[in-house]
C-alpha cells in the first residue's frame, strides 16, 4: 500500500482545496505568488498534481526510467498551459517532493498497486466536468493531455482505422479499457505505431452511467499494462 498512502491523502488536500473545503489551503499544493500567470488558481494545481503524476509514471512503465520532472505534454498542444517543469514553480514542495519520489514499481504487484492508487487520485480530485471560464476548449484540452486523459465513444479500430473485436458493441470503462490493452496495442505495435496501453477514469461528478457507445474517460498508463481485471479503478475514497 506504499503509493497509496502516499497518494491518497495527497489527491484529498488537492481536491478540498479545489472544492473550497473549509481550512484546505494547509498545505496547499499550488503556484508562487511571483509567477506571472492567470493559471494561479486551484483548477489548474489540480492539473498540474495530476499532470506530474502522469508523467513520472509514463518513465516508470517505461522499465523504471528516471522521471526529470517535465510535464508528459511539453510543449502543450495549444501552446501555453503546462510548459514548464513543476518543481519550478512549486511554492509548498511538501506535497510534491513527498509524493512523487515515494512510489515506484519494479514487480507486476507493485505496478498493479500503484496503478490502483493513482486512479484513486484520479477519481479523488475528479477533474473531469468542471468548467473554467477563464480558460478556453484549447487550454482546457491542454489539461487532459497532461494528466494523460482522453474520451471515446467505444469505437475500437487499430491505428489505420481497421475494426478490431468488439467494435462498437464494447462495454464502457474496464471493459473497453481492457479490449484496447488486450487488441489495440499489439494490432498497432504490428503496424509500426506505438500505442500505450490504457486504463479506465470514473468522472463521477457529471457522468454516472454512460450507455454502451456514448463516450467515457480513459487515461494513459503508457508501456506497462494494468493487469486484468482491473483491480479499484473506480474507488472515488
């Protein structure tokens, strides 16, 4: 339970601060007053604790390697959200310094638990929904593809836009998250194109209960896969 306890209490003091629980900015992850900039505010810390998260397990999925505390999308797709490596700008180091060197994974069990702390993380914090006037759709896509997050509609096709089994009929969450592990990757891998492997996020706060073929939220868990079945993708405690 190593990454779990580092990583759960940690989600739950980003998401009071997100969500204006009262006496949450203790320990507040977030951004120093000096920095020019109009993403100062609780959404984008979230972001950003997610988004470090992300990228340092893509370099552990990748055989261990050593995370250098750049962000997975630098530069940002749309050119100005998160290009910059967190530990610059981190006021309160306690939270990240902690929490991001405290876990790592050299057996299957170990990822597998990890994997299952960080989508508690995930569900935690629940970034998924929230609105932001401030920010528009390009910065708001900015966030997903740091924190590794994309959306589907259950059509499972190889990277040449070939069906693969179960296309269009597939499950939502697990199930298809599972079917793009399970098909997808090595159907990719034979095409020449490396396609990370997946697992599945619960945005409780707007979307309880997609039908199958309406969209759900996957998140990117890059050359390691989460053994099935997945075990605690959807604990939001």
């Amino acid at each position: 339970m190593g990454a779990q306890d580092k990583l759960v209490p940690a989600a739950g003091v980003i998401a009071n601060n997100l969500y204006g629980t009262k006496f949450s900015t203790k320990s507040t992850f977030r951004m120093t007053p000096d920095v020019k900039t109009k993403y100062a505010n609780p959404v984008i810390d979230a972001v950003n604790f997610l988004g470090s998260i992300h990228a340092k397990q893509l370099r552990i999925a990748d055989n261990n390697a050593i995370w250098n505390g750049t962000l997975a999308n630098n530069p940002p797709r749309s050119g100005g959200l998160s290009d910059q490596v967190l530990s610059q700008y981190v006021l309160d180091k306690g939270i990240h310094d902690e929490v991001l060197p405290g876990f790592a994974a050299t057996t299957i069990e170990e990822w597998n638990e990890l994997q299952t702390g960080i989508s508690r993380a995930y569900n935690i914090i629940n970034t998924l929904g929230l609105t932001n006037p401030p920010y528009n759709n390009s910065e708001l896509n900015d966030g997903l593809d740091q924190m590794g997050i994309f959306s589907t509609n259950q059509i499972l096709t190889d990277a040449i836009g070939n069906p693969l089994p179960g296309s269009g009929t597939l499950a939502i969450w697990e199930a298809y998250a599972d079917a793009w592990n399970e098909y997808k990757v090595p159907a990719d891998a034979a095409l020449g194109f490396d396609t990370p492997y997946i697992a599945p996020i619960l945005p409780s706060r707007f979307l309880i209960a997609p039908a199958p073929g309406s969209r759900a939220y996957y998140r990117i868990t890059g050359k390691s896969r989460w053994a099935f079945p997945f075990t605690g993708w959807n604990l939001t405690k």
